[in-house]
C-alpha cells in the first residue's frame, strides 16, 4: 500500500532541502576543490585512482548522433548486448522544455555484470553499464562510471573481480565511439 503524507508548503520543503546539508555535514555548494575532498572522503580508499565522482569521460568534436552510431558498432563488435538507447531530449520535449541531445546506451554483459551482482545484489543499481552521449559546445562528451568507483560503492573489494578488464574496455569503446 502506498503512504501518503500531508501536504507541506514549497517554502517549508526548501527550508528543509537548504538545512540538509548542515544536518548531515555535506557542503552545500561545491568547491572548486570538490574532487580531493571527494577523493578523501570516508568511503574512498587512498591507495585507490578513481576519478572524482567516479565518473569518466572523453570528448569528441563529432555529434551526438555520430558518436552513438559509432559506439553502437564497437558495442556490436566486442559481442556486448545493446539493451536501449534513451533519448533525453525527446522526454524533455514531450513536457515543453529543452535539453540538448542527450542520449544514455545501455550495454552490458551479462556474463561480467552477472559475476558483479553474484558478490553483492545492490551492483545491479547501476548495471547494465551505461555511456552518456550528450551534446557540449564544439561536440559531444561521452562519460560513463568508473568500475572501481562501483565496486567501492557496492562493497565488491572481496571479490576477483575483473575491474581494470571492464574499466580499460569502457575506456577503448569510448575512445573508439570519439573517434580517437
């Protein structure tokens, strides 16, 4: 059965959303600094790279289209199954507003992501693996999560898992779907 609550003023949900990050100690604007204090924050392993936020990314001058049609063909190429493409912009036009051409792939392997789930269910928050096409000034960026950065999140450490396998291929079907 669903819970419902009583109304609450919009004044009084964003005097609760501003106090959020006192209550719980997060910094309510970030810094230019974010990513070291992200990276030392308590979660983080100091012996550990992973890219501030855990996200990865490489640039490409092409467009979003080009991009995606090219990462679609490596995907097909390494034998990974293309589960869906959504296209932001078409959501975000069908409620009168504007987004730039904003597309997320959704691949995997179910063979890996299944080995990944097997250590830990909650690893199937963010499986299948996904890449963000989206549209910048002079091109496109294409990111995707890092796979130490989720096997950190999901407390995967005691696992053999094959992550610097995953992450160098997430990083070569980028650099291919660039153009690089």
């Amino acid at each position: 059965m669903l819970k419902t609550f009583p109304a609450v003023t919009r004044s009084a949900r964003l005097l609760a959303l501003l106090s959020l990050p006192l209550v719980t100690g997060i910094p309510l604007m970030a810094s230019a600094d974010s990513g070291a204090a992200a990276a030392s924050a308590p979660e983080a392993s100091a012996s550990m790279q992973v890219p501030a936020k855990g996200i990865e990314s490489v640039t490409s001058r092409e467009d979003v289209a080009t991009v995606q049609a090219r990462l679609e063909k490596a995907l097909e190429a390494k034998g990974l199954t293309l589960f869906s493409v959504i296209e932001h912009e078409a959501g975000a036009e069908k409620v009168g507003m504007e987004l730039p051409a904003t597309h997320t792939v959704i691949f995997g392997n179910p063979k890996v992501g299944t080995l990944l789930m097997q250590c830990n269910g909650s690893a199937a928050l963010d499986l299948p693996q996904k890449m963000l096409i989206r549209a910048v000034e002079g091109g496109s960026v294409i990111e995707w999560n890092d796979p130490q950065y989720l096997a950190n999140r999901h407390d995967l450490d005691d696992c053999k898992l094959p992550l610097d396998k995953i992450g160098g291929l997430l990083k070569g079907l980028a650099a291919e779907a660039a153009g690089q």
